[in-house]
C-alpha cells in the first residue's frame, strides 16, 4: 500500500468531475487499498478518488470510532434523499477550516462494492453527510462552494498563502 497526495483547494484538479468505473479488477483495489491508508493517516472519515488525481467515480469512508467500519463505494448514485441535517464539515483538501452545511438527513444509496458486487443501502447520520461530500467531490464539488463567496475567498487566500510559507527557503544558521 502507498499514502496517496491528497489535493488542496483551490487546485483546479478538484473541479473536475469523474468518470464511471469501468471495471472492478485488481488495479482498483490497489488503489482502494492506498485510499483507505491514506484517509486514515490524514487523519479522516472519507476520501474521493478526484481528491488524490483520479478521476473516476469512487470514495472511501469510515465514520466508525475505531476504524473497524470500512466501506467503499465504486459508481455511486443516490436513489433518494429525505431529511435536513446541518452539521459543521472539514474536509482533507481543505485543511483547518470547518463550516455548518446543509445535507439530507437520510439517503438510499446504489452503489458497487469492492468485489463488484451491486449493494443498495440507507444511511443516516454521519455516514449520509460524509457520503454525501464525498460524491460531491466526485462533480467536481467541495464544501466551501455551500459557503458564502467572502468565506471561500477568505479561505482561499488562507491556504494559498500557507503553501507559500511551507515552499519557502529557510535558511537555517
């Protein structure tokens, strides 16, 4: 398994919306694997592919205390959406910065699993709001686009200027 660079906002790489899964093969869960390892080591509860430069449709989540609940999600599509649920989000390639947004409270969802298998599912909770983000990376969607511009510029100009700072030559005497 390989920890995979995760994209930072405002890279234009995360605006690009993923294509199906074509097949579900070995090369896939190699990369399912190295997603999983690097959600975990971020530290996080969900990761899309277009979040680590690849574009096809598939995320990663785990919203369990312990890690112990695992759960992929190739070609996903929600089936149905009820509730409201307005919960304070992060997301890996947004670092640091967290923000109230409005999701469905519950979703049925379709999806393959990792042997390819087709799986229908309701969530609630947690894991509805982190699947949720997740497939909006997969449009080519992040959290901040819920917020208003003034916040997204803010942040923007924030996470620039930090990536500045850390490429910086420091001399070191």
């Amino acid at each position: 398994m390989a920890k995979l660079r995760i994209l930072e906002f405002p890279d234009p790489r995360l605006r690009t919306r993923a294509v199906p899964v074509k097949a579900v093969d070995d090369r896939l869960r190699r990369l399912i694997d190295d997603m999983f390892e690097t959600m975990y080591a971020a530290p996080g509860i969900g990761l899309a592919a277009t979040q680590v430069d690849v574009h096809q449709r598939l995320l990663v989540a785990d919203v369990s205390p312990d890690k112990t609940g695992p759960l992929v999600l190739i070609n996903p599509e929600i089936l149905q959406k009820d509730g409201v649920a307005v919960t304070e989000e992060g997301c890996l390639s947004v670092p640091g910065y967290f923000d109230e947004v409005e999701r469905a409270g519950h979703i049925r969802v379709r999806y393959l699993d990792r042997d390819g298998q087709t799986v229908e599912q309701d969530m609630d909770g947690l894991l509805a709001v982190c699947v949720q983000h997740e497939m909006d990376h997969l449009e080519g969607r992040l959290f901040v686009d819920y917020l208003s511009e003034a916040k997204r510029q803010r942040i923007r100009k924030r996470l620039v200027k930090d990536r500045r700072t850390v490429s910086s030559p420091v001399a070191v005497l």
